[in-house]
C-alpha cells in the first residue's frame, strides 16, 4: 500500500509542478518557479523512496530532498517580500 501512495503523491507532485511552471511562464512571477522546483523535489524524494526502499535507519537521507523543498519554498516567500520592497 505504501508503494501505492508514494507513487500517486509522487505524480501528484510532479504535475503541481507542472502546474506552476504554467502560472510562472504567463507571469514571469519568480516564484511560481521556485514552488515548480520545490514541488519537483518533492515528487523526486518520494519516486527515490519508491525505487531504493531504505530501511527506515537510514531514510532520513531521501528527507534531505524535501528539507531542500522546503527551504526553496521559503526563498521564495523572501525574494517575493524583497522584490516588494525594491519596488
């Protein structure tokens, strides 16, 4: 079941993905790009997670691609708040 799940959120990630790099190309907003890469990363930790299957001692290894996400994600916020400011 888990092999299931991985495999539908890692899709899912991939095509929100997709989804914000549509809504980058119209706007040209810098961060819809850094939410696709992040999203990117997301689905590429769990396509790894599926592919390898770690023992649970040393998965934390694959959850450095969605701390990579996530601190994308945060970049993002700030260089939007940046440019706000600049303007």
């Amino acid at each position: 079941m888990n092999d299931f799940l991985w495999g539908a959120i890692a899709v899912t990630s991939l095509a929100i993905g997709l989804r914000f790099l549509r809504f980058w190309r119209a706007s040209h907003e810098r961060l819809f790009a850094f939410f696709a890469f992040a999203f990117w990363l997301f689905g590429l930790q769990f396509i790894l997670l599926e592919v390898f299957h770690p023992p649970t001692e040393s998965r934390y290894y694959f959850y450095l691609f969605r701390l990579a996400a996530f601190l994308l994600i945060i970049a993002g916020i700030i260089d939007k708040n940046l440019a706000k400011r600049r303007a």
